[in-house]
C-alpha cells in the first residue's frame, strides 16, 4: 500500500500561503510605515528647529513655509494637513523645551 502525499503537501502550501498573506505582509508593511513615519517625524522636528533657529526674526508662517518647502525637497510628500498638525506639535515643544530652559537660567 502507497500513500500519495501530493494532496497533504498541497493542503500545506495552500495553508502557508494564507497565512503569509493574512498575517505575515501585513505585519511587514505596519513595521516599514513605521520606520517611515518616524523618519518623517524626525526631519520635521529638524526642520522646525533649523526653522527656529535661521528665520528667527521672520513670522511664524513663513517658518512654517521654509518647514514645508525643506520637507519637500527631502522627498517627503506626505498630508499637509497631517504635516501642519505636526509642526505646530514640535512647535509647541520647542516652546516649552525653550521656557524650560530660561527659567533655569
């Protein structure tokens, strides 16, 4: 008597594939979003700093638009929306971080 495992190896890569497809890219695709949204994170925060630190004696939106132009010519083309929001945050910070700061002094 012979077995044809040809059926059981076929259930298995079928099985396998599922899974891959269910849990496996997807899990791969959240990790490198997040290693993306962190670098985006990361040049805006310089930005906002550099921002802060050369343009000081101009307005706060055109800050912002010195932000916004060096985002794009980093390649970073993300929500405007979503980036403005995020400004303002490392704003904010910054702020406080220079608040911090002045009262040590």
């Amino acid at each position: 008597m012979q077995v044809d495992l040809t059926q059981i190896i076929l259930a298995i890569i079928t099985l396998l594939g599922a899974v891959l497809t269910t849990f496996v890219i997807p899990l791969l695709k959240s990790k490198l979003t997040l290693q993306q949204q962190e670098a985006v994170d990361k040049a805006i925060k310089i930005a906002v700093y550099a921002a802060e630190q050369t343009k000081s004696n101009e307005s706060g939106d055109s800050r912002k638009a010195w932000v916004l132009k060096f985002l794009k010519e980093q390649g970073i083309n993300v929500d405007l929306d979503a980036v403005d929001a995020q400004i303002e945050a490392v704003v904010k910070t910054l702020k406080i971080e220079q608040g911090k700061q002045a009262n040590q002094q």
